[in-house]
C-alpha cells in the first residue's frame, strides 16, 4: 500500500475545504454513468489527507475532457469529488500517481458516442442543406399563401361601409387593385363618385379590375339599410366579402352625456353593423361561402377613461362577431374582427361630443397615428389569410390588452390616473 494512504488522522483530512475522510467513508457516488469504478482503487488506495487521491480523481477528470464529447456528463458528476477536484491539479502542484492506468475502452459509453456522432453530423454536414430546405419550404409556403390570397379576393364582391373616408376609403383602393368587384357604401353620393373616378383613373392594379358600384344609405337607419341590401343582391346575386368600417368616435364625461349621443355611437358603430350583417347572412349561408369583416378598434378590448360609448359600441362588436364566428363555422363562412390602434384619420374630427355635437379636433395621438393606407393593406392581408382576431396596435396598446387580463388592478389604476391627467389637462 502506498505509504501516504498511512497517514495518521492526526494529518490534515481536508482537500479544497472538503473532507475526504468522510467523503470516501461514503463510498463512491452510484450514479448512471459508472465512472466511478475507473477510480484505480485496486492499485492505490487513497488515505485520509492523502492529497493524490485528489491529484487521481483530477487526472480522472482530465482524461475526461479529453473525451468531453463522450461524456457528456463529466467525470466530475462521477467520481464523487467535485468540490475537491474544483481547482485543477497543477494548481494544487499535485503530480497524479504513475501507476494510475485508465483503459480507454472502457471509457466508451456508446449510446453517447452515437448521440455525439448525430450530432457531428448535423452540425458539419447536414446544418446548411437543412437550413436551405427550410428557407426553400417557408418560402414555397408563403408563395402558395399569396397565390391563395389573390385567387380569393379576384373577381370577389366586396363592400365596404364607410368608403367615402379615411380607413374605409384606402381598403377600396387595395381592394380594387386585387382585382375584387367593390360596393362601395357611405352617407356622400358625391365623395363615393369622386373615389369611383379615383380608382378608375389609378393604374396600379397588376389584375383585372372592375368599376365600382356605389350604394347610399345611413347606418343609423334600418329602413335604409334593409333597401341597401336588396340592392346589392339583386345588382350582383351574393356578397363574398362585407367589411363593416363605418364607424363613428365620441369623446366626453360619462356624467354629462345624453342618452341619445349613446344610442346613436351605439347605432352607427354596432347595431347598424349587425343590421347589415343579418340582411346579407342568409345568402351568404344558402351560398356556404362568404367572409364578415368588422373594423372595430382596440378599445373594442380595453376601455379608455371619456370614451364610454365608443369603447362600449366596440367591445359589443367584437363580442356580437365572435359569436357569430362561432355560429356560422359550419356554414363555410368566416368572420374577422379586427382591432386597431391610432390611425391618422378624420375619426377624432369627427367624433361627437356628450352634447351630441361634432368634436372637430384633431388628436395628437390620432394625427400620430399609422397611415391608413398601410392599415388598409393589413385588413387586406388579414381577410385574404382568413384570421380570425387581429390587433393592429405597437407594443404599449398590445401589452395593455394583456395587462386588462393579467394584471387588472394595475391596468384599473392606470386608467383612472389617465383620467386625472387627462381631466386636469381640460380644466387648466
Ligand atoms: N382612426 C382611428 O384612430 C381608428 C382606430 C381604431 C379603429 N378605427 C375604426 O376604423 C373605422 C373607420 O374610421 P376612420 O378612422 O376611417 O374614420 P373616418 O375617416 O371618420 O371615417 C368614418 C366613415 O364612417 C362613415 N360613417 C359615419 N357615420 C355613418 C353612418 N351613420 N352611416 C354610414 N356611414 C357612416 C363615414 O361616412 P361619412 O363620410 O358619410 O360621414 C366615413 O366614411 C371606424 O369603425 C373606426 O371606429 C379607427
């Protein structure tokens, strides 16, 4: 027996702060590696204090980088000493023992070399064809999807409310140049003439495009939309796609509004929506086919302090059209709802006031809003990939919605501190 295994216990047991004397009384750690029987026990038994017990289970663990790749655990997992074996031997200024033999064979644990050869493989030779491959698929699948897209919306009757302005009149103009056949609809007969003299003389269009047709009436009205409707499919026999955009915005103190300024954002924003809608389903659901739009806003999904009748006409669409989506699933027809934030238009100009009179200003974070042209081409986008729910919205309104769901005491006070502030602003 090696002479420094001899050493009395009087003699310093402790190797990197641990102590081995009661490290190596427990025994070898029994874990499914099995490294532990390489530890040369038969040729050299280690003794208490004896610091080559450290130098040996550190040349264990050097022979294991070497074979990191087939260890993938490490021998430090395996011989029962990571503490001792933490700082490395020349650091110790230990010389392993010589007699230490570790028979490489046995070191080889197959399954890991197997799972390191795949891997060797996948990272040398196959990691760029497998990158190609799925650029080229991805690609194939976004080629098919705009090929779908247009196919869907070619030679397709699409109205569109509230065409005569803002959002509404730039989703005519990407709606025309996809080649769809357009019933624009509005209050103005004369702007709608106007944007029909627009389109026709625009030649963006790569597709064959159809003369607008152009229908007057107000959504405030039932009479007028049922008479509407009539008109439309007896002018082209069936809708494929209704987008609801019309749409009115109301700024004031719940507390100093009429009642009649609620009916009429609530007519103009969902019941005359939802009028519409029921006049054109059965055909759509005779037919199995068509898609229902609505425009509603990101305060269809939060409420924002002095917004009361608008957020509540669009938290009701979205609820009203998710039913309806629900419904008509098996009909082959598909709704989409979707939720913008700001967008730079006349909403605010045209918002009505708790008196019931036009706002007339514009708001800052209205006129900062996204272009409504760009807005257009994602509506454009969303109808022709059949989603479902879509916001429109930068990270701040996106994350609110979240934070209505996740954190609503939070959201609550930052609503009511908005109003503070906002309330403050008009009284100074
Ligand atoms: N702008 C935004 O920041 C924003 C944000 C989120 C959602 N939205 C939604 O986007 C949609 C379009 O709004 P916009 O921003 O384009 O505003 P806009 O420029 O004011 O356009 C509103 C359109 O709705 C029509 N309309 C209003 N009342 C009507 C009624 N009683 N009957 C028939 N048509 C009526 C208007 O027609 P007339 O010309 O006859 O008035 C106009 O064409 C609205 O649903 C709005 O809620 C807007």
């Amino acid at each position: 027996m090696d002479e420094r295994a001899t050493s009395g216990p009087e003699m310093n047991h402790s190797v990197g702060g641990v102590d081995l004397k009661q490290r190596l009384a427990r025994g070898p750690r029994m874990d499914p590696t099995n490294l532990v029987p390489y530890l040369p026990r038969a040729k050299w038994s280690p003794g208490p204090g004896d610091q080559g017990w450290h130098a040996m289970s550190c040349q264990v663990l050097k022979e294991s980088q070497k074979h990191t790749r087939r260890f993938p655990l490490g021998v430090r997992e395996t011989c029962g000493q990571e503490d001792a074996c933490g700082p490395s031997p020349i650091h110790l200024g230990v010389t392993p023992p010589r007699n230490i033999h570790l028979p490489r064979a046995e070191y080889i644990d197959w399954k890991s070399l197997l799972k390191v050869g795949v891997m060797d493989f996948i990272t040398s030779t196959a990691i760029l064809p497998l990158l190609c491959g799925c650029v080229g698929i991805f690609s194939l699948f976004k080629l098919l999807q705009r090929l779908r897209m247009k196919a869907y919306l070619r030679n397709a009757v699409v109205v569109i409310t509230g065409a005569t302005s803002g959002l509404g009149r730039e989703c005519a103009k990407v709606f025309y140049a996809a080649g769809a056949r357009l019933v624009l609809c509005g209050r103005n007969r004369e702007a709608l003439d106007e944007l029909t003299r627009e389109l026709a003389a625009s030649q963006a269009a790569k597709v064959q495009t159809h003369s607008p047709y152009t229908v007057t009436f107000d959504l405030t009205d039932p009479g007028t939309i049922v008479a509407a409707t009539a008109e439309i499919l007896q002018c082209f026999g069936h809708v494929d796609v209704l987008i609801n955009n019309a749409g009115v915005s109301y700024r004031g103190a719940i507390v100093d509004t009429t009642m009649d300024v609620d009916k009429r954002v609530m007519e103009t924003n969902y019941f005359g929506p939802i009028a519409l809608t029921k006049a054109l389903l059965p055909s759509m659901i005779q037919r199995r086919q068509g898609h229902v739009v609505a425009i509603s806003s990101i305060q269809g999904k939060i409420s924002l302090p002095f917004r009361s009748a608008y957020a509540a006409s669009k938290h009701a669409t979205q609820a009203f059209f998710d039913c309806l989506r629900a419904e008509v699933e098996q009909c082959g027809i598909e709704v989409t709802v979707i939720s913008p934030s700001y967008i730079h238009t006349s909403l605010s100009l045209n918002a009505v006031t708790a008196d019931g009179s036009r706002y007339g200003v514009m708001d800052e974070k209205t006129a900062q809003g996204r272009s409504p042209v760009e807005v257009a081409r994602d509506v454009l986008a969303a109808v022709g990939k059949r989603k479902k729910d879509v916001i429109l919205a930068d990270l701040l309104p996106s994350l609110a919605v979240y934070l209505r769901t996740l954190a609503p005491g939070l959201f609550f006070s930052l609503m009511a501190s908005r109003a503070r502030k906002e309330r403050k602003s008009k009284t100074c």
